[in-house]
C-alpha cells in the first residue's frame, strides 16, 4: 500500500505558522517508529488491550496527515483487536501499517529536511 501525507488538516490547524508545523512534523517523524515497533509488540505478545488502545490514538495522528487508507487499517486494528481476533488480517494489516510509516517517515524527512 503506497500513500502520500496531505498537509490540508496540518495548515488548518497551525493556522499556516510554518514553524509549529515543523514541530508537529518532528514530533510524527519521532513518534511514527516507535507507535508502529508497539503495534507489533503488543501483536506478538498477545496483548490485544494495548494493541487497541495504541491503534486507537494512532489512527488520529495518521489522519492528521491525510493518510486516510493507512487510518482506516489502524481502526481495523484497533476493532481486531478489540474483539480479540488473532487471525491472518490482522498480522497483515500489521505489517502494512509497518511498511506505510517507514515510507512516509522517510518522505516527511527528505521533504522537510529533517535528520
């Protein structure tokens, strides 16, 4: 699954201020790896609590940056989760989920030039 980000919502909210669009790009870049190594934790270890919990706030952050398809996969997480299923999809919606963020962090990086 390939997805561009679209800085619509970011430019809304910042009301345009580069510089704390900058700060809520830095804190995605940061945040984005270590939510998508927790989604994996939290599936390999079976604890589908987490996993809901942290697809649930995870889902906001990605459509903040128009990631729409990626969103919609991490609230079929989250109700995967939820009801405890342990199946095929969701290791593949997992591992999707993986894949997205490594692209779209690596883009935000060169695109804004972050390090």
């Amino acid at each position: 699954m390939t997805e561009n980000y679209d800085m619509t919502y970011l430019r809304e909210v910042s009301d345009n201020d580069n510089d704390y669009m900058l700060t809520l790009i830095r804190y995605f870049v940061d945040n984005v790896p270590l939510v998508s190594e927790n989604l994996r934790e939290y599936y390999e270890n079976r604890n589908f609590k987490e996993l809901s919990f942290s697809a649930h706030k995870f889902s906001s952050q990605l459509a903040m940056f128009g990631l729409k398809k990626a969103s919609s996969k991490v609230s079929r997480i989250e109700q995967k989760a939820d009801s405890c299923e342990d199946d095929q999809e969701l290791y593949e919606l997992i591992s999707e989920i993986e894949q997205v963020c490594s692209q779209i962090v690596s883009r935000l990086k060169k695109d804004f030039r972050i390090d």
